[in-house]
C-alpha cells in the first residue's frame, strides 16, 4: 500500500472525528446555556425570598419608632 493512501484514510478520519466533536460539544453548550437560565431562576427566585438584613434593621427600627412615639418601652435598642 502507498503512504499517500493510509494518509488520505488518516485525513478522512480525523475530519469525521472534530464532525463529532463539533457535535457533542454543541450538544453540551445548548445544554449548559439551559442550565444557565434555569439556575439563574431559582436563585433569583431564593433571593427574592431571603429577607435583606439591611430592611430588616429598618423595619426593626421603624417599629422600635413607634412604640417610642406611643410610650411604650423599647423591646430593642439600637447603637448610635
């Protein structure tokens, strides 16, 4: 058999195996970009249920307000 035969073969073979990956690898980014999204959604969806500890304080300090206004006691007391 000539060279030029099995380099043809060997050429034929390695355009049919990056065909492949080409696929598995497309196959795998729109499965990832899938999982992006859906991720993304959940933990959007986590913190928009996870209570801000920021608002937490003023609603706590808001409350705290009022029952000083009304003169009730402080049931906290917050640093100045």
């Amino acid at each position: 058999m000539k060279p030029g035969y099995f380099d043809e073969k060997l050429t034929l073979f390695e355009m049919h195996r990056a065909l492949l990956n080409k696929f598995f690898c497309s196959n795998i980014e729109s499965s990832e970009h899938r999982d992006e999204a859906r991720f993304e959604k959940l933990h959007r969806e986590y913190e928009n249920r996870a209570l801000d500890e920021v608002q937490v304080y003023r609603d706590v300090q808001a409350m705290e307000e009022n029952r000083r206004m009304e003169g009730k006691a402080p049931r906290v007391a917050f640093p100045q």
